[in-house]
C-alpha cells in the first residue's frame, strides 16, 4: 500500500493527531527533512522508522507530510 492509499483511510486523521502530539515528533520530521532525504530522498517508512526507532505510523506521516511540502 502507498502513501495516497493510506490517506484514503478513515483511521489516517486519528494517526496524524497521535504522531503530533508525540514529543519526538518535531525532531524526527526535522531531521528527517535536513539530514535524510537529501542523501536519500526515496528512503521507505520501514527505513526510516528503524533508522531513528520511531513508530511506523510516525515514520509514514513524516513521509506524506514531507512529500506534500515539497510539491
């Protein structure tokens, strides 16, 4: 399933509040943003999420927001 399938769903807006209102959350996305996708813009949710031992949930809203950023 790709990033524009998961948003199709309901449970997806309740993900978003729950990683926002994650502590590490504003670190992660900003690190994730300056220091990862520029050595590697097509990193994966599952990369990413073992790379800085977040939730997979966190890492697939970090990627959807991030990707919405940069269009």
């Amino acid at each position: 399933m790709n990033l524009d399938e998961y948003t199709k769903e309901k449970i997806w807006q309740l993900l978003v509040e729950a990683v926002h209102a994650s502590v590490m959350y504003p670190t992660h996305k900003a690190y994730t943003r300056d220091s990862i996708m520029p050595q590697k813009a097509d990193v994966s949710a599952n990369e990413l999420a073992e790379r800085l031992g977040m939730p997979l949930g966190e890492a697939l809203i970090i990627l959807s927001e991030l990707t919405q950023e940069r269009k």
